[in-house]
C-alpha cells in the first residue's frame, strides 16, 4: 500500500494572525496517492498502522510572529518559530520534520499558533507526509 502526500497552501495572501491556535489548511494538493489527506480539512488520517514521516515548511515576512507546529491527534510533536520585531522588512523560512508511529485512524495536521502568521502564496509553505513501512 502507497500513501503518500504533498500539500500547499495557496490563499493568495498572509494567513493569519487568529486569535487561538488554528488548524492550517493545505488546499492543493500536488500529490495525494491514498487520498489520506484531507485538503478540506487539513488532517492526514493513518488508513493503516505503521511508521510515517512528515515534514512542513513555511515562509513569513518579518512584520509579525511566524511559525508552526506539527501535531498528532491534540499532542504538538514539532514546532518551527521565530519571534520577529515589529517594522523588519525581511523574509522568514523555516521547517520541522517527524517520523511517527501511528495507529491506524490517527490524525496528523499543521496547526497555525495563536498570533502567528505564514505565507500563502506561490507554494512556499507546504506539507509532506508518506508511509514509510507497516508496523
């Protein structure tokens, strides 16, 4: 069984601030083979038990907070973060990646924190995510 995933986030704008910490949701998908993926939602679910890996990358501008975190069910795994200062005319990129059992119908999602903004445009923040082996 093959089940691998990438996904962009193509809104055309900045996404966030938000107040509270928001599931980020890749709406194109490049390549989604299993469909385990869900790009109306933003969650990976698990089709079988067994040993994946994921990883995420964003790009920001500096002007405000940036970053990411990769969870697993409601636990934060990873995280990619950078405090910025107001007024910076910079770019920020960064990424995170995990390799994770799971069980199958685990989730697996991206969550944008509270205050925090990334790019959505022109594919610069995405995310992977393929089986690497049944358990």
């Amino acid at each position: 069984m093959s089940v691998l995933f990438t996904a962009v986030l193509q809104t055309g704008r900045n996404v966030g601030p938000f107040q509270g910490d928001t599931t980020l949701i890749f709406n194109t998908a490049i390549t989604n083979v299993g469909e385990a993926y869900d790009i109306s939602t933003g969650l990976f679910k698990a089709p079988v038990t067994g040993y994946y890996c994921f990883s995420f990358s964003y790009q920001a501008d500096k002007r405000e907070q940036s970053g990411l975190t990769l969870m697993k069910n409601s636990e934060a795994i990873v995280k990619a973060f950078n405090s910025n200062k107001p007024g910076s005319q910079h770019v920020d990129n960064a990424s995170s990646t995990a390799c994770l059992e799971l069980q199958q119908g685990d989730k697996v999602s991206v969550v944008l924190p509270n205050g925090c903004h990334v790019c959505g445009i022109g594919g610069t923040t995405s995310f992977t995510g393929f089986l690497i082996s049944k358990a």
